[in-house]
C-alpha cells in the first residue's frame, strides 16, 4: 500500500482506538506505529544499496519493484504474537496495546494489498527462504506499480 493510504488508515485506526478507550496516549501510539512501521523500508534499502543514499532512489526501489531481496523486520505476523503477549502481559497497557493496534492493522492491510504468498509476511519464511524478494512477493504485472511496498 502507499504510504497516504496507511497514513489514512492509521488515523482511523486510531480514532476508533481512542472511541473505544478513551486513552489519549494508546491512540497516539496506534496512529504512529502504523505509519512508522515502514521504517524497515529503510534499513532494507541501505543494506541492498551503496551510498549516496537519497529519498528518491528508496521510493524507486519500493515502487517500482526493483527489489532482490526483503527484510523488513517489523512486518512479521511472529512480532505481531510477541506484541499481542506483551499487551496481555501488561495488563493492556496503552502504549503495549496502540503498538499491537497499529503495526497489526498495518500488517493485515500490507497482506491484502501487497500481493505476498500466503507466508510472505512470516519473518521465519522469508528466512527460509534468504530473504529472496521472489520467493516471498509475487512481481505485480508491467514494468511499474502504484501498489506501494511491501
């Protein structure tokens, strides 16, 4: 997805958290790990690029599938499960639980839209499988697409 859309969806996440809650700061963490969770776009595109680094080249590497290789650490369904024990554990503790609201819902958003296998948001499958962007994402159709990142 792009990242307007996940910023979209990450307000209302948020402001259903906040109707729900009442807690000023869960909602506040729910907007912001749901749009901040893509910080991992970053570090994949460091580790696959040499310098100079630029903002334009990493969006050309997302948006225009020029990926060989995935990471992208914090979109992994076994983090989700650690975050969902760690809420529980907490007794729901606002910042344990927003995390848990808004890196899910932007997960769960990233598995319908983004066009993985079934498995590709697994962070133990795209180990498996060398982190091979192949292996884990299907290529969309055409030279370019406006789907977004992984």
């Amino acid at each position: 997805m792009q990242v307007r859309s996940h910023v979209a969806a990450s307000v209302i996440a948020s402001a259903a958290t906040y109707a729900v809650s009442q807690s000023a700061a869960m909602a506040a963490v729910t907007l912001l790990s749901g749009v901040f969770i893509d910080a991992d776009h970053f570090i994949d595109y460091v580790v696959m690029n040499r310098p100079p680094y630029s903002l334009r080249r990493c969006i050309n590497t997302y948006y225009k599938s020029r990926l060989t290789h995935v990471f992208l650490l914090l979109h992994s369904w076994e983090l989700m499960g650690i975050l969902a024990l760690a809420a529980m554990a907490s007794h729901w503790n606002p910042a344990a639980t927003g995390l848990l609201i808004g890196m899910g819902h932007h997960l769960l958003l990233d598995q319908i839209f983004n066009n993985p296998y079934p498995l590709g948001y697994f962070l133990s499958f795209r180990l498996y499988n060398r982190f091979g962007y192949t292996r884990c994402f299907r290529r969309p159709e055409g030279p370019t697409h406006d789907k977004g990142s992984p």
